[in-house]
C-alpha cells in the first residue's frame, strides 16, 4: 500500500512538472501583446482603425470581382470593396484577378485579347457552383464580368474602393484611364471623402506614378514580404500591403512605428485574423468579411 502512494506521489508530481514546463514554453513562444482596439470614429486612413478589406469582394460566398459578390460584401459589414483591374483589346478597365478568363469564366482567351462587348457575354458565375457545389445558387449563373465604371457606378460615393493595378507593364494606359474614371466620379480631388479611395500595386513603378500625378491619393505598395528599407516606400506610400505568412509582431512593430499602415492579405482564418489584430496590423484582406466584422465588433 505504502509503495501504491509513492507511485502516485510521484505521477502527481510528474503531472505537476509538465503542465509547469508546458506553460513556460508557451509564454516563451508567444510574445506579450495587449490586444487591439478599433475606432470606428476615426477615418479609414487612420492607425486607430482597422479596415476590413473584402477580397475580390466576399468572394467565400459568391464568384469573385462580381456585383452580386460586392454586394455580399457590402452587408456583411466589409469597410472596402478590393478590385483587381485588367485591360480589355478596347482600352475598358474590367475588374477580374488573372490575365486570362479561363478560372472565372467560361471562355480561355486573355483580356487583352477581346473586347468589353466580347466580355460581357461571358459567364462569370457558373464556375463558382461547380466548385462549391454546397452553397452554389442558381443565381449566380450568368453573372458578368464588370468594370470598374460599372462597380462604382453601382455602388456609388458612400462605398470605399481598394483597387489593384495589375500588371502595368502589360497596360501602359492602365494609370491615365484608371485616374480618368476616378476623376469623372468625383473619385479625386479635395472633394473626395478621406478613405475612399486606396490604390494598391506590387509594382513600385506603377505607384510612383500615381503619386507624381497626384500626391494625394493614398496608395498601398503590396509586397510578398516586409520591406528592408522603409523610408523609400514611405515617399508615396501610406502603407503596404503584404502576405500575413510573413508578417509578425516584430515587423509589424517596426512598419507601424515608421507610421506605416500595414494591410496583411489574404486571411481567412478567424484564429489567425486575432493574432495578426493582436500584433498590430491596420487592415486585413479577407474572403470572408463577414468573419473579420465579427472579430472587430
Ligand atoms: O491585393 C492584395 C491581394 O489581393 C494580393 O493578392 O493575388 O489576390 O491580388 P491577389
Ligand atoms: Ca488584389
């Protein structure tokens, strides 16, 4: 009996010791952080807030770059609405992700290679009810492919638009056409409400542009990864914009204390949405804004 209590001393105290060293190793990997605050009073541009940014709209629930996908967006509480842009044979600024049709659509050829008309016939939709047979809809079929004239002409001044100039070098009119269209929608200039417009790009090329034709237009320099030297995105830009696989409390840290915004994409784990909050990011890109909004509430 006397050795039966030794064992189970001894397991007890085994029990102890582990549930001791497995804590200690924890906090060892998990850096302190104090949790975040979001202010809704303050504008979209500021540190104080953090924007929820609905990627390619809420394009978890709806085929991507589409209005119905927007509007998803829209009432699932989404600060921004992101828009990739490509260049159709006739000069129009279509919002759609990949230089080809053939993911989104049913047809194969490039953008660039048809005109608007061309496009607008085509089925943007479909694809999304074959691969997400679970929550497809009917009417989602047939959905077309829009432009930006055409989404923000939808969605009018009220909403905040997040648009992605893709691949500049392929369309050396993109930057003149996409500021013509902001323009003609009250888009820039002093009367534009502050946040809503953000102009985002992996080309720092593309973006210096912007800037040198209008200074005042905030702009987001997307990056794979945290930048080694800071005070050169700083001259045009207000933020990045960069993959969250990369990003940690220590680079957050440092971007945020260069009063760098920092944007991280494409998130759609809620677990992960808290901690990349809890470190300091200023806006997340999501396929799931509805997700975001309810962290953020
Ligand atoms: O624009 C941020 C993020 O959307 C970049 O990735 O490929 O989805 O445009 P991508
Ligand atoms: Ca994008």
């Amino acid at each position: 009996m006397k050795k039966i209590s030794k064992w189970i001393l001894l397991l007890l105290l085994l029990f102890v010791l582990v549930g001791y060293m497995t804590d200690w190793s924890s906090s060892k990997e998990m850096p302190s952080v104090k949790g975040f605050e979001n202010d809704r009073s303050q504008s979209l541009l500021s540190p104080e807030r953090i924007v929820n940014i609905a990627h390619r709209g809420a394009s978890a629930h709806a085929p991507e770059h589409t209005l119905v996908s927007y509007e998803y967006a829209q009432k699932m509480g989404a600060d921004y609405l992101e828009i990739d842009l490509h260049m159709s044979a006739d000069g129009e600024l279509v919002a759609i992700h990949d230089q080809s049709l053939e993911r989104t659509t049913n047809h194969q050829q490039l953008v660039s290679e048809m005109e608007l008309k061309e496009i607008k016939e085509l089925d943007a939709g479909s694809w999304f009810n074959q691969k997400n047979p679970s929550i497809a809809k009917e009417s989602f079929d047939h959905l077309e492919v829009p432009t930006l004239t055409e989404v923000i002409e939808h969605f009018g001044n009220e909403a905040n638009y997040y648009i992605e100039i893709k691949a500049p070098k392929l369309y050396p009119e993109m930057i003149d056409k996409l500021l013509e269209v902001l323009s003609a929608h009250n888009l820039l200039g002093k009367d534009r409400r502050e946040g809503s417009i953000i102009i985002q790009s992996f080309s720092a090329e593309a973006l210096q542009k912007v800037h040198n034709q209008d200074p005042s237009i905030p702009l987001i320099q997307l990056m794979k990864q945290p930048p080694k030297d800071l005070n050169t995105v700083k001259q045009y830009a207000v933020g990045v914009g960069i993959n969250y696989k990369s990003l940690d409390l220590k680079s957050i840290t440092e971007l945020r204390e260069a009063e760098l915004l920092v944007h991280a994409y494409t998130v759609n784990h809620p677990e992960k949405m808290r901690q990349l909050l809890e470190w300091g990011v200023t806006g997340i890109f999501t396929d799931y804004p509805d997700v975001l909004a309810g962290i953020l509430e």
